[in-house]
DNA sequence: GCCAACGTTGGC
DNA sequence: GCCAACGTTGGC
C-alpha cells in the first residue's frame, strides 16, 4: 500500500464536497509526472491526504483513498470542458486518472506553515521543496504517519 | 535539439 | 492580484 497527497482549491473541489459525493473522478491533471503517478503507481486502497491549494491557509484538511483503477479522462474528450485536449486520441488516450473517495475530515488543518517547520522530521517531501507544483505526489508511510500525528 | 516565449500553478 | 518557478510549445 502506498501514500498519496492530492491537491485541490476548495473553490472548485473541497474537502466538503468530496463528504457529500462520496467518490470522485480525480480529473483535469494535466501534468505529466502526476499523470504517471495515477496510471502506474496507484493502487486501490492506497491512502491520499487531501490538500487544499490556493487558499487562505494551505494545508492537509482530509484523507481519502483511492477507490478505482486507472482509466482515462473522459473530460480530455469534451470539447465544452476546460480540460479538453484535442491533440488526444480516444484509441490512445493521454490522460489518465483514478476515483477518489472520501475517508474523513481532519480535526484540524494541518498547514503548510507547519509542515515546513517539521521538514526535518519529514524528511524529502515533494510538497514543501522549493517551486513544487505538483498537484500529485508520493508521501512515504513514514512521512504520512508523523503527519497524522500531527492532527 | 536548443531555447525564447508563453501559460499555469500556487504561495503570499 | 502579483509574481517566481517551471513545464510546454514551436520556430529555427
């Protein structure tokens, strides 16, 4: 089993609103190296913080689990959404993703202020190196241990 | 295959 | 809303 940390804006798409659907397509990354990390790695079970980005404090607010296998992007396909990709062909697809589902709300938010002050018990951590943009990243169990310890 | 221009992310 | 970081695109 392994450790995930999603990005989100809660004005699109917040921890609450995944409470209320329950499950949900993970899609419209269009970064290769998360691409990667959703259509390789992932596997059902894994466990995901849920990050909110872009936001008045910047933190870890949940945690969900990842509840499909890989499949593309239908929204690649459509040509109303923001995220249609008209260089993609439907025989082979380049965007991929997994449904993620809903686990529970943190008691509190852990912010990124925090997390950065710890970096020396978290160790290498893709979220707090300098200009990361990822919006899809590996946590080593390690790392998501001390995190929820944190709550 | 280099690299300038451009677009996007996301903290602040 | 600004802007640094950085990925992508496209001309050459």
């Amino acid at each position: 089993m392994k450790y995930w940390l999603m990005k989100s804006e809660p004005e699109e798409f917040s921890i609450d609103a995944l409470a209320k659907v329950g499950r949900e397509p993970w899609s419209g990354v269009r970064n290769y190296q998360a691409r990667n990390y959703m259509m390789k790695d992932m596997k059902v079970g894994d466990g995901i913080l849920f990050y909110h980005s872009n936001t008045e404090i910047p933190g870890v607010v949940g945690l969900a689990e990842v509840v499909s296998e890989t499949y593309p992007d239908p929204s690649q396909f459509k040509k109303k959404s923001d995220y249609y990709d008209p260089a993609s062909k439907p025989e082979q697809p380049r965007w991929w993703l997994v449904d993620v589902g809903f686990k529970r709300k943190l008691a509190r938010t852990i912010s990124l202020d925090e997390l950065k002050a710890k970096s020396e018990q978290l160790g290498d951590f893709a979220l707090t190196q300098r200009g990361n943009r990822l919006s899809v990243l590996p946590v080593t169990a390690a790392q998501w241990k001390f995190i929820l310890s944190l709550e």
